[in-house]
C-alpha cells in the first residue's frame, strides 16, 4: 500500500487526483492528508471518502466549519499556512502539490525533505525557486514528477533518450479564448470572457493566466528549471486542438511528439503509477475523426508575457520569483475590475525594472527565506505600481 497527500484537493488537479485515487483498488493508497480553502463541505467530503488521517484548511476562520463537516469522522483537522506545511512534513509516499500560486513552495519544498516523490502541479514552485527546489531534491534522494501537461509529456518522450542529443524542446499552448482577438478589443476583454477557456475546464486564476499567455511564460521557465535546457532551445507554438502537448527535437533531426485528450488526469495518472504505466479513464484519441492538427507561432506583441519569459531566464536568479509576485498582484487587480486586462503584463514588467535594481536579483536563491522576501517585496512593489504609486 502506498501512502499519499494531496495539496490543493479542492482544486482541478486536486479533484482530478481525486478521481484517480477513488477509482484505485481497495486497499492500493492510503491517504495521510487533504488541504483545501474555503470550500470545505467538498473538502470534508473528500476526506471522508479516502479515509484521510488529516484535513486542512488554509484559512483559519473556516476551522469550526471544517471541525464539524469531520465530527465523529476520525479525520483530524487544522488550518492554516504553518498547519499546511506541517502537513507536508507527515511522511508520504507521494505528494501531489497542486497548491496555487506561491503558496505551495513551502509545502512542496519540506515534502522533498522527506524524500518523496513529489508529482508537481504547482509551476511556480520550479519558477520562483528552481535551484532550490531541485537542490532540495538531490539532496534528499526525492523524485520530482512534472504533472503539467506540456512537461509530463516532455518527460515521457525523454524517458531513454540522451539528454546531450536534444536540439529544441517545443511546448504548445491552446492560444486560449483571446487567440485570434485583436490588441484593440483585448483592452476591453472582461472577466467572464478571460475565464471561458476553450478547451480545458480549469480554476479561475489558470483560465486568466492562459488567456494572457502568462500560463505559458511560467512554463517556459519551469521547462528551463526542469530539464536543465538551454532556453535558446525552447519554443512555443500556438495549437488549437490542445492535443499534442509537446515535442522534443532530437540531433538527428526527428521529432517525437506526445498526443492526448485535453484531461489532465493523462498527466497525473502517470505520475502517479510511474515508474509504470497503468490504465487512465480518459478520452482514447480518434485521430481521423480529429483530422486535422494545425499550429502557428504565438504573436508576442499580443501576449507579451512570453517576451518577459524570456528575459527572465536570461537574468536567471531572483527574477523568476519577482515575475511570479507581480504577476499573482497583477492576476488579483485584473479579477478585482481595477486594472483592464493588456495592464497585467505591463504592471509584471515595470515591477521587474524596478525589483532589477535590488543587488542580490543576480544570485541564485539561497534559502526559502530568501525567495520569501523577494517575493514578498515584489507583491508590495507591484500593488503600487497597480495603485499609481
């Protein structure tokens, strides 16, 4: 029996794990603990169902609630940031991190100090503190599984491959609702329009962040701190179908491509079951059906988060973790009504201008507290950049 935690269960990856997990063979995982927010009758729920040994909520006014949806249930309860990382320090065989945004940094990081594998869903972890996230795995015999689409699907086609052989890594993004929209009418885009993705049903912060491409710029960093590539050698392609998830371009010039349905349980699935495979209840592709698969080169003067991207990665250091704050801030005014949406990515870039004259930007990050304060001072930066400041 293998033992499990999921952070951010309430979530879309975290109901997807979910899914797999209950459908698992009686007796196959046993649950060591569920964190969720505020939607605790669905966290509750969840607990009972895998018979989880603790509950957590982030938030700790909805502690009462949380205690009484599990009375009598044997599920231990807590709340809070310390209480999630404390969760993390529970031993598990595997931990899936599908916390969003900064948050699940920590209790990602002190799950790897355990050395367990932990199925990574949360991209800002690898963009805010890549070195120290995959230091922290070295260091302590931990495996790191990427459960993004685009990067699981790098990882299985570079399972036997020489990683000195890779020419280009090619990672494809949906173009999102905004594809085909104009700088003009982008400026007036609302948030109801930013949210209705066309192909993946996802959470509200990642539906915006792939409308703005600033999904796909965090992905080109992760894919950077992830596989140890040259970013000369990363690419992006617009594919509307989402079903070829990424490519990797070998020396002798061939491709090999990674295809599957628009479900992320494809890229949890066999993080979970690695380093076997095992059978996923997803869409089988019918590829004459799907007929056609067409792709075009993202337009960056319309998504200039992948022009920051790149910059970051050029600059390498603390930069990824002050374009990940100022994003997040930029994310909050843009769903709050105080900025229009074409503002997000000039709000991330003027922060970074500003945050690139600190003289530890060059480094590396050294400790989690340090990453912290950078993040921390980039989120007050960009507050007051968005507020005129």
């Amino acid at each position: 029996m293998r033992s499990l935690s999921i952070f951010g269960a309430t979530g879309s990856i975290g109901e997807s794990t979910y899914d797999l997990v209950r459908r698992a063979e009686e007796g196959a995982y046993r649950t060591v603990a569920l964190t969720g927010g505020r939607n605790i009758d669905r966290l509750a729920e969840m607990a009972r169902a895998l018979r989880a040994e603790l509950a957590v909520t982030a938030y700790e006014d909805c502690l009462p609630a949380l205690r009484e949806a599990l009375a009598g249930s044997g599920v231990e309860v807590a709340a809070g940031a310390q209480a999630i990382a404390e969760a993390a320090d529970r031993p598990a065989d595997w931990t899936m991190s599908a916390i969003v945004g900064a948050a699940g940094l920590v209790p990602g990081l002190r799950a790897l100090q355990n050395g367990a594998t932990l199925a990574l869903a949360n991209k800002e972890s690898l963009v805010t503190a890549g070195p120290l996230l995959m230091g922290t795995a070295r260091a302590n015999s931990a495996t790191v599984l990427p459960v993004d689409s685009e990067h699981s699907a790098i990882f299985q086609a570079l399972t036997g491959e020489d990683p000195s052989c890779v020419e280009r890594i090619i990672i494809t993004a949906s173009g999102g609702p905004f594809r085909d929209w104009s700088v003009e009418r982008m400026a007036g885009a609302t948030l109801a329009e930013a949210v209705a993705h066309p192909n993946w049903a996802m959470g509200q912060r990642i539906s915006i962040d792939s409308a703005s491409m600033f999904n796909k710029a965090l992905e080109i960093i992760e894919t950077r701190e992830f596989f140890d590539i040259d970013p000369s050698r990363i690419e992006v392609l617009v594919h509307p179908q989402s079903i070829v998830h990424a490519l990797v371009g070998f020396c002798d010039g061939g491709i090999m491509a990674h295809l599957g349905p628009a479900d992320m349980r494809h890229a949890i699935g066999y993080a979970l079951h690695w380093p076997d495979r095992g059978a996923v209840p997803v869409e089988r592709l019918d590829l004459a059906k799907i007929s056609t698969l067409s792709f075009q080169a993202p337009d960056e003067e319309r998504f200039p988060a992948l022009r920051l991207a790149r910059e970051v990665m050029e600059a390498r250091g603390m930069h990824g973790a002050a374009f990940n704050a100022a994003k997040e801030i930029a994310l909050d005014h843009f769903i709050d009504g105080r900025i229009p949406f074409p503002r997000m990515a000039a709000l991330v870039e003027e922060t970074l201008t500003r945050m690139s004259a600190r003289p530890d930007m060059a480094r590396a990050p050294s400790s989690l507290d340090h990453v912290l304060e950078v993040d921390a001072e980039a989120r007050r930066l960009a507050a007051a950049i968005a507020e005129g400041a």
